[in-house]
C-alpha cells in the first residue's frame, strides 16, 4: 500500500503551519490586508512577514504595497500557483487521513 498517490504529493512548503494557514486565508478572498492575515493566522508581524516572504519567492502569494490615506498597507492575495499548491496538499492530507490502515495492525493480543 503506497502511503500517498503519486499525483498527491506534500508540498513541502506548505507542512509548515502558519504557511498554510496564510494560504487557507487567502484561498477564497481577493486580497486581504496584512494585518487582517495577522489577526486571523494568530501570529506577530515579524512572523507572518518571514513566512509570506517564502510564500511570495515561491510565487504562491503576490505582495502590494500602497497607502490608504497617509498610512502605508499591504495586501497579500493568492496567486494560481499558490492555490493550486494549496488545493493538492489538502488532497495529500485528506488521502492520508482516508487510508485504511486497520489491515497493518498488530491484533491485540
């Protein structure tokens, strides 16, 4: 029994927590505001900023930066490649989850 099917990898990027939990944000918005990923994701700035910037060189999220008013802000949005990636680890992760393993296991003695 193969542990994944071969067209549902792990992407390694994503077996990281807060990376997936920024793309899960983004997945079914537009854009959304730095700090409102923040907020949601439940980490600090420094954080969500190291994280986005692996995100964003991987080309699974697009960074814009602008002003509203006098205030600088920045808006984080997923990109297709980002929600594709996205899509196929949580296949990978529902395929693990569904396997029947129950025909490994040792009975109980």
């Amino acid at each position: 029994m193969s542990a994944v099917h071969p067209r549902h990898r792990l992407d390694d990027l994503l077996t990281h927590g807060v990376r997936l939990s920024v793309l899960a944000a983004l997945d079914s918005v537009e854009k959304a505001e730095f700090a409102l990923v923040r907020d949601v994701v439940e980490v600090s700035d420094s954080v969500l900023s190291k994280q986005v910037a692996l995100l964003e060189a991987a080309g699974y999220v697009q960074v814009d930066k602008g002003k509203v008013g006098r205030r600088p802000r920045t808006w984080l949005s997923i990109t297709p490649s980002g929600a594709t990636a996205y899509r196929e680890h949580l296949r990978a992760l529902r395929d693990i989850a569904a396997q029947d393993v129950s025909r490994l296991a040792v009975p109980p003695a």
